[in-house]
C-alpha cells in the first residue's frame, strides 16, 4: 500500500510537471522543494505558451467569435460560458502559483519537515490517496469520451484541437485542486497522530491520579514528564494550525476559481443532461450508450468533487476532536500536579483563541450548512434553465 502511494505521489508530481501546474523541483529522498533555473525556465516556457495558444484559438476565426456569433439556443451560451470560466480560472491560477512561488516553497518544506517527525502520518492517509486517484481518473476520463461523444457528427482538425485544450485545462485546474487536497490530507495525517498521542496521553494521565503517594519522586516526575509531552502535542497543534492559516491565505484565488467553476459544472451537468434527452439532433448522443455515458460522468464528477470538497470540513472536525479529547481531564478523579494542570488549561486556550475558519476571499466561511446554500442555488437555477428550455423550445 506505501508502495503504491508512493507511485501515485510521484505520478502525480510528474503529471504536474507535463501540464504546467508544477514549477518547483523536489528531491525525493529527503521531499524537500526547491527553485532550480532548469525547472523555471521549463514551467515558465511552458505556461506562456498554453496562454498564447489559448489566445490564438480564442481570437481566430473559427473558434471564439464565430462559436459566439453562431450560438443561437440557450445551453450553446451556457457551455460557452462555462468554457469561458473554467479557462481564465486556469490562467489566474497558474498567473497566482508563480506570485505565490515563495510562499508555497515554505508551506512545502514546513509541512514535509512536519511529516518526517511523524512518519505514521503516511499510514493515515494512504487509502484516501489511492480512492483520490481512481475517481480522479476516472472523472476525467469520462469527461473527455462524453465530449467526443457529443461532437463525434462534427470531427473536425480544429474540433480536436479544442478538445484537446479544453482537455488540458481541465487537467491542469484538477491537478491544481489534487496538490490541495494532498497538502490538507498531510494536516489531517499528522491530526490524527495527535489525537492518537494525545489519547495515549489522557489515559497516562488518569493512571497517574491513582497514585495515592503525592509526596514521592514518582508522582512529580510522571506529571512533569506528561507536562512536557502535552506542550509538545500543543506546539506541534499550533504549527499546523498556523500551516493551515497560510495555505487557506495563499489558495484563497483557486478557493473561489474551484467554487465557480464547479458551481457552473455542476448546473452544465443538469442542463446537459436534459437537453441530451430532448434534442435528437444536437450531437448530444441521447442514445443508451450516450445516456451511460452521461451518467457515469456524472457519478464520477461528483464523487471527486465531494472527495475534494470534504476534506476542507474534515479540518474544523478534528480540531473539534481535539477539544473533546481534552474536555476528558475534567473526569479525573483527583487534581494533577499544578504544572500539568497548567499544560491542560494553556491548551485547551490555545484552542478557544486560534479555532481553524477557512473563507474564501472574505465573501463566505466554508461550512457544510454553506454547502447546502449552495446546492440549493444550483437546483433553482438549473430549474430555471430547464424552464427556459422547454418554453423557447
């Protein structure tokens, strides 16, 4: 299982690599990030030339401004939008990645040295890993046959370049949004670790109060020694919560580019699938096979996005965890040594003063109740739409 994560992390570092998204050289016996000029000039040679081919497609004559002249129904507008969106999420990303160069080669280093204190942490996150990659894969392998499908009446050279480059943005905005998510599943490896020692820790704790000779060297030494260990727990806890402060401060524009364009996805799925059932001439495919098609897209869409979205809620539930593991001291039996004691009040503060809140970009606080607004707003609108549909039909 280690094996095969480790297979996936370098796939995926070199995957990155191919599509722009990495512009950072690791060294991977150590997993140190660094700045080399050959990993530079390629990343940069690279995305400058997805951009300007992107702008040349956009501006010739048979893309862009024909594709909008030409476009006469509802959901034609609505796939360009989206097409639209999802393109200049990519560009201000990757335009983002390189302003945040320096940021993100710290946040790196800080979180492996964070991780090669505590090697157990890989133990914890292999099997999400692994779920990841398939539904990633699968995810997007679908899209891009769904979208041969839909076009396949109208092959073209100039088709296939298109869904080429769509292709690839696509990748490199899921390739942005897969470094994420193994970032933040890293913070909750080493969560759990913590909350394993810390667990560890109470119980030793609550053994202690049963010594009934308080005046010996063994109590004050046993509670000096879980002092120490409890302030450790609490700086290791203060690090990663300052790691997740500065990583949710420098993805804050790929937050909100991920939140519209999966907002616009998730709405052009609906509609997609309802116009693929009512028209018969579109290119949409709305036979058996398109329909499967369709569906197991949109199965597999939704299950790497909720993959991805959730682990953001995991965050504020393990350090609700922690407080609840803390709350446990208040069932001792007997007080503790007074320097213990103290460690267990300067903890539990540290958690009531600094509690994890992710927004993004100061427009809202991402929450689950949020996640419901939100897909509430999706089913109106695609409502709205499908209405729009069948009146102008």
């Amino acid at each position: 299982m280690v094996n095969s994560v480790q297979v996936i992390l370098r796939l995926a570092y070199w995957y990155g690599i191919a599509v722009g998204v990495m512009n950072l050289e690791v060294d991977w016996p150590t997993g140190k990030a660094m700045t080399t000029r050959r990993m530079t000039i390629f990343s940069a040679v690279h995305n400058i030339n997805i951009i300007t081919l992107l702008a040349m497609l956009s501006l010739s004559d048979n893309n862009l401004k024909t594709t909008l002249s030409n476009a006469r129904l509802l959901h034609e507008y609505f796939f360009l939008l989206i097409t639209v969106v999802r393109n200049w999420a990519v560009m201000v990303s990757l335009v983002t990645r390189w302003v945040q160069r320096c940021r993100i080669l710290r946040l790196w280093n800080r979180i492996i040295e964070l991780v090669r204190e505590r090697p157990a942490v890989v133990l914890q996150y292999r099997r999400r890993i692994i779920v990841k990659f398939v539904f990633c894969v699968l995810s997007d392998s679908m899209h891009t046959i769904l979208e041969l499908n839909a076009q396949r009446k109208n092959i073209s050279f100039g088709l296939v370049v298109n869904l080429l480059m769509g292709a690839l943005f696509t990748t490199i905005f899921n390739m942005i949004v897969v470094q994420y998510y193994i970032a933040v599943l890293q913070i909750l490896g080493l969560y759990s670790v913590i909350h394993k020692e810390l667990r560890l820790l109470i119980r030793e704790a609550e053994a202690t109060c049963l010594i009934h000779n308080r005046r010996g060297g063994v109590f004050a030494t046993k509670c000096c020694s879980l002092a120490d260990q409890l302030d450790n727990l609490a700086e290791t806890h203060s690090k990663l919560q300052d790691t997740l402060g500065e990583m949710s401060q420098i993805f804050q524009i790929q937050s909100f580019s991920m939140c519209v364009v999966y907002y616009l996805s998730t709405m052009g799925t609906i509609y997609f699938s309802f116009c693929s059932i009512l028209y018969n001439t579109t290119g949409f495919g709305s036979t058996n096979w398109g329909l499967l098609l369709i569906a197991l897209s949109t199965i597999f869409f939704y299950a790497d996005n909720w993959i991805t979205i959730n682990i953001g809620f995991h965050t504020r539930d393990h350090q609700n965890e922690v407080v609840s593991i803390l709350s446990d001291r208040t069932l001792f039996s007997q007080e503790l040594d007074k320097r213990l004691e103290t460690a267990f009040e300067n903890f539990q503060l540290q958690l009531a003063r600094d509690p994890f809140e992710f927004y993004v970009l100061g427009l809202f606080k991402v929450e689950r109740g949020r996640l419901m607004a939100m897909a509430n707003s999706i089913i109106i609108h695609s409502i709205l739409l499908v209405q729009w549909e069948l009146n102008h039909n």
